[in-house]
C-alpha cells in the first residue's frame, strides 16, 4: 500500500484536520460527533441540507458544505455509514427553524442511520424530510432488495436543492426538487482499477492488464460484468446505452451531462471520456444544456469514471446556475 497517510485508522480524523485548516472562511468541524458545517451556520429561516456516507469519496460530501450547498455533511470512517448520532448532532448545529432535509445514497446502512436520525430530530421538535437517491443503472431491485445504489446524481441533488434552499423555499419545495432530482438522474460507471482501503491494505478487487470493470459501485464494489478493456469511444456507448434504457430519455430533451472521475483518472481522459458522450447525445437528439466534467463523487485512488444525465427542466436550470 502506497499512500500519503501516518496511521490508518486516523485518516479521517487528520483529513478532517486539515480540511478545517485550509478551509476556515467556509466551513467547520466536529470531531466528537464528526461531521462539517458552515462557518455561518445556523443561518436563521433557511431550511438546511445535511448529507453524508463513507469517506474516500471526496470532495463529496465534505468538500461539498458551504454558501448554496449542503449546510453540514456527516463522514464515516471509509466507505463506512455515519452513525445516527452524528447526523442528529449536525441537525441540531445548523438547524435554523424552518426545516431540514437529509440526502441519502441508496445504501442501507445509510438509509437506515439517516432514517433513524430523522425520527430522534422529530422528536425535538425539527422539522425533517429524507430523500434517497438511487440513481445507478447497474443495479436494481432484484440485486439485493435495496433497489439501485446512490452515485453521482448525489452531487447534482445536493447542488441544486442547496440553491432551492438558499433562495429561501420551504422544506416542501426543497424536498419537492431533490425528488425531481432523483427520478430524473441516472448513472453508470465503469473501473479500470481497484481501490485500496488503507484500514484494509489490498486492493478490493484485482483486475488483469486490458480488463476493466463494467457497473462497478462507488465503494470499490465489483462490477456487474468484467470485460476487456476497450477504446473510450466504445466504453462510452456501453455505459450511456444503459443510461439511456432505463429513464428513457426522448429527443429533445435538455439533460445535464456529468462525466465524474473516480480518484485516478486524469482530466486528460475525463474530456475525451466527455467529447464521446457529446457525440452520444447528438446521435440520440439530446441537447446538453449544462455539464460538469472532474472528480465529484470518487473511490479513493481508482482509476476509472461514471457518466450521469440528469433531465432538466427551466426550473432545475435555473437552480443550477445559482452561485455556490
């Protein structure tokens, strides 16, 4: 194992350290219970968005807390659930009286542990909502029950709802989007390499030179598929043609499209990676009306991306745009 750590069972908390230290005009942090927050919080009136999963995603969630964002987010250790205690803590930091919303990732640890928090914050009197994003196509219900897993989407969902709730909407109308979000965004991602928790010391999964791995999770999970590794053009059509199954998407749509680098993938490759979902969207009749291209929701160090298209109407443009 090559990394830039001291002990592995101290990254988080030395991450968190240091994120507060270069950070200190944004944002905070808690390290008994662990989670961030705005610097300005609680700001009175303002509905507030908590998040939260595993690390070893970054930037999100951590990285994702500030003006027209989330307002606190809640780390585990890596690509391990936050504890309810801890997103009941964060609750209660940033809570300004007009409601919270919690975004959760598919996943059931963290269903379960946000849910769970959202019932203890009821029972304060905080006013609660609690939307899941399950936006990966690789996945479904016959998988394991728990329905298709959160990725990517997550970011647009956070970014968007985090402008619904700056410009001061209600905790229904916030809620009300993120659903939007989450019924309108899907995800797919493929790896070329494994990741290495440092609590662990190996790779999760080994794959041979010139194999890649087809509808891999955002934990370092194996794919639904291993297949040999092909040019970006036709890993491209082989993850968009799922994408474009499962909503479906119709021509004429305005979608957002997102190519997300898992941890390893230089930006070099994540804009040709982009340039081929271009030419897919053209063939499909698809207008891209906004994009994000960079490593967003990430699995440490693997190399490897997720493409995400998100429908779009006037209203979630509109909420995209605002600054962050």
């Amino acid at each position: 194992m090559r990394k830039l750590i001291n002990d592995p069972h101290d990254v988080v908390k030395e991450a968190l350290e240091g994120l507060a230290a270069a950070h200190p005009g944004v944002l905070r942090v808690s390290q008994s219970p662990r989670y961030v927050y705005r610097a300005d919080a609680p700001v009175a009136g303002k509905v507030v968005l908590i998040s939260g999963g595993g690390s070893g995603h970054e930037p999100m969630h951590t990285g994702l807390v500030g003006l027209g964002m989330l307002d606190a987010a809640c780390p585990g250790e890596v690509f391990t659930s936050p504890t309810p205690d801890q997103v009941l803590a964060a609750t209660r930091s940033v809570y300004g009286g007009n409601g919270a919303l919690l975004i959760v990732k598919n996943y059931a640890g963290d269903v379960m542990n946000f849910e769970m928090a959202a019932d203890m914050a009821r029972g304060e009197w905080m006013e609660v909502d609690v939307v899941v994003i399950d936006d990966d196509v690789a996945t479904g219900q016959t998988d394991s029950g728990q329905g298709r897993r959160g990725m990517a989407t997550t970011v647009l969902a956070e970014k968007i709802c985090g402008a619904a709730a700056e410009l001061g909407m209600p905790l229904h109308k916030v809620a009300s989007i993120c659903r939007k979000v989450a019924g309108n965004g899907r995800s797919m991602g493929v790896a070329l390499s494994s990741c290495t928790v440092p609590a662990r010391g190996a790779p999760t999964f080994d794959l041979l030179p010139g194999e890649m791995e087809l509808g891999i999770g955002i934990h370092g999970e194996r794919g639904r598929r291993r297949a040999e590794l092909r040019p970006a053009r036709e890993v491209v059509d082989l993850l968009a043609e799922s994408i474009l199954d499962d909503l479906p998407f119709t021509a004429g749509s305005r979608v957002l499209a997102f190519v997300n680098g898992m941890g390893g993938t230089p930006r070099l490759e994540l804009y040709i990676v982009y340039r081929e979902l271009v030419r897919v969207c053209r063939d499909k009749g698809l207008l891209i009306a906004r994009n994000l291209v960079g490593p967003y929701v990430t699995s440490l160090e693997m190399a490897g991306c997720s493409l995400t298209l998100l429908q779009l109407d006037d209203e979630l443009e509109h909420l995209w745009d605002q600054p962050v």
